[in-house]
C-alpha cells in the first residue's frame, strides 16, 4: 500500500519529545512519523523547534523526555556515529564542508563508512584497499553524474557558488547510502533557478534511490510543490500535519505564521 507513492510502513516515529536548554523549551511534546519513501517537510516561524527537532533525531541533542522508534527500534537518545551507521544522514544550514578539498574528496569522506579495510593496508594501498578505495570511487563517480557536477568535481569547494557547494554537501550525505536523509534548510540563500534545481534532485534522490527525507524550508512553495506531507511547529509545539493542501488551509497554520496570537 502506498500513500502519495510512499509506503504506509512507518520508518521513524517521535513520540512525546521535549528538549530545553535551561528554563527554555526548545520541543514540547512533540509526536508524529514518517513513512517510507516519503518526503515530509518540517515547517514553522523561526525559533519553532525545527532544527533542534533534526538534532534529536540524528544524536546531536538527548532530550529529557519522550522516545524515537527508527527501524522498528525505540530508543530516547542517539550518538550521531550510530545514527550514521543504522543509515541518518544530514546536511545543516551553515554549510559544513572542507573547504580547501575538492568537490570529489569532499564527497568521498561520505563513504567513510563503508571502507572496512585497516589502517596499515589503507598506508600500503595495495590488495584490499586499494579494491575498495576503487569500489568506493566508482559509487561517488556515480553521485557526481547524478548531481551534474562533473565540471566542478576537482575545485575546491571554498571557491565554488554557494548553491553548488549545497550540492556537493547534498553529494557528500548521498555517499553514505541512507535511507533517512535530513534536510535542514537545503534551499536557504538560493536563488529562484538554483531553488529549481535543489527540487528537482531532492525529488529524484526520492524517487530513484527510494530514500526517505525529511526536510526544514522556509520556501513554502517549495514544501507544497515537493513534500508528500508536512508537520507545523510553533514554539516548539507539533500544532498540525498532513497533506499540503491541508496544512495550507489550516486556520492554526496561518495564524502562526502571521503572528496572530494565541491568547
């Protein structure tokens, strides 16, 4: 059974989590899943959650209370390390790339991984290590033609346009093989033509390697265009979720977004 081309199997649930940093509360009591294969958007005002949501879900923050089911496993907290390893990945909204290494090393350390041999026979690079230093190659060759970056992919990052370095970031999480992708802000900072272009690879990322994302955009023609579903936080508070159509007609929705208060 599939749902906008999702699967109805759910992938990740949050149930009931709260995180705060002193007396502020970052998330309260938040719940809602995600199915395989889909694409949900987190959304809301700045300050609503969103990221620090993204963090719990990939290890960065513990919160105090509430659980993460993932896999058909529950758990309350995560080591970023694991959660990589179990296939989370994620880019951020500050671009965090080496900036002096190429387009192809920056995104060959998205493999890391998936190398198994050790260090002496990686230093001697012959045998096994050299097999699989190839294999891996081949693998980002591959995410290189997808992205269409072929022309980029020996610069250095550092000095290449902001909306290709959030593509080559894109590569460098896409290296890694993962069936949860995270998306935080992809699109911040780009221009109408390179906001097109993100959209058309997140959907294809989506649709050919089958993996499920979930993504924070402040774009909301954007997240209406892209996203199978969509859950609204507001001062840290789940407040809505459904299908686009849905959210875009929610009173609770728009009053968040243009400040009405809640009083």
């Amino acid at each position: 059974m599939t749902i906008n081309g999702a699967s109805s199997e759910i992938l990740l649930k949050v149930e009931d989590v709260s995180l705060a940093f002193g007396g502020i509360k970052a998330l309260d009591s938040v719940s809602f899943d995600t199915r395989k294969g889909e694409i949900l958007a987190i959304i809301g005002p700045n300050g609503a959650g969103k990221s620090s949501m993204l963090n719990v879900i990939n290890g960065f923050y513990h919160p105090q209370q509430g659980t993460i089911t993932y896999k058909g496993q529950t758990r309350k907290q995560m080591r970023p390390y694991q959660a990589a390893s179990q296939g989370i990945a994620r880019t951020f909204q500050n671009i965090a790339l080496f900036k002096g290494m190429s387009t192809l090393d920056n995104i060959m350390t998205g493999r890391n991984l998936k190398m198994k041999t050790n260090l002496f026979w990686q230093a001697l690079y012959i045998g096994p290590a050299r097999a699989e230093e190839l294999k891996n190659r081949e693998a980002v060759e591959k995410i290189i033609d997808f992205l269409d970056i072929q022309a980029i992919r020996q610069k250095a990052v550092g000095k290449l346009p902001y909306g290709l370095q959030k593509r080559v970031e894109l590569g460098r999480a896409l290296a890694a093989e993962p069936d949860l992708l995270l998306l935080d802000e992809p699109m911040a900072g780009m221009n109408s033509e390179e906001k097109e272009d993100m959209s058309r690879f997140i959907i294809d990322v989506n649709m050919e390697y089958g993996t499920t994302i979930i993504l924070i955009e402040h774009d909301m023609s954007v997240v209406m265009d892209i996203s199978d579903r969509v859950v609204v936080l507001d001062y840290g508070r789940h407040i809505a979720d459904g299908e686009p159509h849905e959210i875009r007609a929610n009173k609770e929705v728009i009053d968040a977004y243009l400040g009405v208060s809640h009083e």
